[in-house]
C-alpha cells in the first residue's frame, strides 16, 4: 500500500501522586482544553477527557506514528508541568507514574464518550480503585494489585 492507515482508539486511565485531590474545579476544563492542545500539536485527536479531582480518563484516536507509552508520556509531561505552572508554583503537582490504556473499537465509542463525561455522577458511588480494578477485570487484563497501588 502506499498510504498508512490506522483506526486505534485508546480510553486512558491515570491518577494523581498519591492520588492526591490537586485537579480543582477552578481550572480542570482549562486542563481538559490543554490536553486537546497537546493531542493536536502531536498529531493525536483526543476525543474527550475529563476525571476527578485524583485523576483523569482521556480517550483519543492514537497516531500512526507514535506509541501508546510515547502518548500518554506527551500527555502527562506537557500537562503536569503547565498545572505546576499555572496553579502549583512550588511544583507540588505531578501524575503517578503509571497507567491504563484500553482499546476501544468503533461501536463502543459513544458508550466510552458518556462514561468519561459523566464522571461526577459515576464516582458518586464508585471510588477510583474500584473503577479501576473494573476497567481490568472488564477488559481481562492481567494483574496483581500489590502492584497497582504507589
């Protein structure tokens, strides 16, 4: 073929150090705008995002030229250090070091949609450890949880 194709999309599940409450409501559509920015300016569409004040999910269309690991890195980098920027001046923000990455076919993309943009009210029953090991179990993956947990 002489064009490249791809179709890969990517729900990501991260948290804050500690998962710490440091994403205020002040500023957590400016960080969701900044993410987009990040997306566009490295050639990834992200879709939507959103979170709590502990984390945040982002679903994105991935680039055919960069990897999931080298996304989420551009991610996290670029926005921890506008948070600290903008609203940390002591540089106490910063996400922990890792996270979830689930693919998302093209029929599921609606349902992936709602559920990220409804996090408030999805988290009003549900704590982020138990969506995550939700996450897990839904998608089969593989894991020990002395291991999830910094």
């Amino acid at each position: 073929m002489a064009n490249s194709f791809n179709q890969t999309y990517i729900h990501y599940v991260f948290s804050t150090k500690h998962r710490k409450p440091l994403i205020k409501p002040d500023f957590e559509k400016r960080l969701w705008a900044y993410i987009a920015g990040i997306g566009k300016h490295n050639g990834f569409h992200i879709i939507t995002s959103g979170g709590m004040p502990d984390h945040a999910h982002i679903l994105l269309e991935l680039s055919k030229t960069i990897t999931i690991s080298q996304t989420i890195q551009k991610i996290k980098g670029n926005s921890s250090k506008w948070i600290n920027d903008e609203f940390y001046p002591n540089r106490e923000f910063s996400w922990q070091a890792g996270y979830g990455a689930f693919s998302i076919g093209r029929s599921g993309l609606k349902h992936a949609i709602r559920y990220i943009q409804n996090q408030k009210k999805h988290h009003e029953q549900k704590t982020l450890k138990e969506e995550f090991l939700d996450l897990l179990n839904k998608y089969n993956v593989d894991y020990d949880e002395r291991y999830l947990w910094d």
